[in-house]
C-alpha cells in the first residue's frame, strides 16, 4: 500500500492526539500520513497538532477550520484534501482512541480485494466497550438496525467511524451530494457505495469507549440520525452503479 492517509478530524482532543498519532506512526506501514481537520477547538488542539506536524515534516497536515462545523464536512474536507495530495487509500477513524490503529494493517490486507473497509462491532468477532450500560448497547443496536431496514443496507455496522476506503473509490462517490453532518453521516456514505455497486468488506474491532475526555454522543444526537435516514434514502435511492463519477481511475 502506498500513500495511506489517516483522516482525523478534531474538536477538543488535545490530550488525545500525540499519543494517537506516535501509535500510527509506530505501525509497520509505510507512507502512513496523518491529516488532522480540527473545528477551532478551544483546549488548543490545532495548535498541538502543528506542532506534531513541524516535528514530523512530510507525515502530516493540519487543517483548521473556523468553529464547529460538523463531523460530515469535516470529513468531506479531509477526503478531498487527501485526492488532491495523491493518497491512495484514506482512512478516517475518530481521535479519542475508540478506534485502536491495531486494525489497520488487516484493513489494509482486506482492501487489495474491496473497495472499502469498513471496522464492524456487530460481526463475529466484533465488540463492545464492556462498561457500556444496557441503555446505551439497546441505543447502538436500535440505531444500525434502523438504518439497516429503512436503506437495505447489507453491511451490520453502519453507524461506525473507521473505515479505510480506496481512492477510486471516494472518486467515484458524489462526496457534495452527501448532505449529512452528523453520526448519520457514516450511514450516508455506505449507502451511497452501496447504492454505487461498492464492494464493502466489514472487518471485526473492539470499540472502546474514549480513555481521556467527554463523549459527544447524546440520546438527541442519535435520535435526529434516526429522522435523517429518511432524508439519505429520498436523496440517493435513485443511483445505480452506472452513475459512478467519471472522474474515478
């Protein structure tokens, strides 16, 4: 694999990220470069994050965008950043270490033969933090269910944050036609592949609730992506695999 960029966006994760960063870059993966897309977080983690990326010249970029503006722009942001830099596969996983960077030489392993890679808590294999309450495991489980029937989506986990997808594959994708700046977004993109005639591969994790900080889950957050779905499926349920941006390579 070559050109492998991690796409990281932030808010508040200035504890976080050095650590996360230095696991990363202690991986047996080459070309392993970091983009960092923080929203003006407050506790100063654009400002560590440059400082990570004057100390590591080549392996990673920051970019800092003018308050909150939402993890599925955030996102959209990085994965054109990273097309435009030349990457061949881009990652995206959150940056409070509920996503462990152990993964990601299988990822990579399973993208030879997939479009994208998508870390799954509900295959075999996969899991839960154990200290989450039943509440919220019902809330996690409800919410991709939801998304599941009301889309036909195939995949078990389609509100999950860590994926690696391959660069024909976001070229080929109508990244400004995905509307959604929440959780939702995660849906959004897999049935938009899905939709596209995208191979997705679900690859077993342990998802860990975050170490340092506070979670930005909430009840309303998760109940407004539950409304959302319906507005992923009047967008999009038209597209076939013929409708593949022509741009892809």
């Amino acid at each position: 694999m070559q050109n492998l960029t991690i796409v990281i966006p932030t808010y508040n994760e200035a504890d976080n990220l050095p650590a996360l960063a230095s696991q990363l870059w202690s991986l047996p993966i080459e070309n392993l470069c970091l983009l960092v897309v923080d929203d003006g977080s407050p506790d100063g983690t654009g400002e560590v994050a440059e400082n990570l990326a004057a100390h590591n010249a080549g392996r990673m970029e920051v970019i800092h965008r003018a308050g909150k503006l939402g993890l599925g722009t955030a996102y959209i942001t990085g994965f054109k950043r990273a097309l435009a830099t030349g990457a061949q596969a881009i990652g995206q996983m959150d940056a409070d270490f509920s996503h462990s960077p152990q993964y990601l030489p299988e990822f990579i392993h399973l993208l030879e033969n997939a479009d994208a890679v998508l870390g799954s808590r509900y295959v075999e294999g996969g899991s839960l933090d154990e200290r989450w309450g039943i509440g919220r495991v019902l809330l996690s489980w409800f919410g991709n269910a939801y998304a599941r029937r009301i889309l036909g989506l195939k995949i078990h986990d389609a509100t999950g944050g860590f994926r690696l997808w391959c660069r024909n594959t976001l070229l080929g994708m109508p990244l400004d036609s995905i509307r959604s700046n929440g959780y939702v977004f995660q849906v959004e993109m897999a049935y938009v592949a899905q939709r596209l005639g995208y191979q997705l591969v679900e690859s077993p994790i342990h998802f860990e609730d975050r170490r340092i900080g506070q979670s930005k889950m909430s009840f309303r957050i998760q109940m407004e992506a539950a409304l959302r779905v319906w507005q992923v499926l009047m967008l999009h349920h038209k597209l076939t695999p013929a409708d593949r941006l022509q741009a892809a390579e």
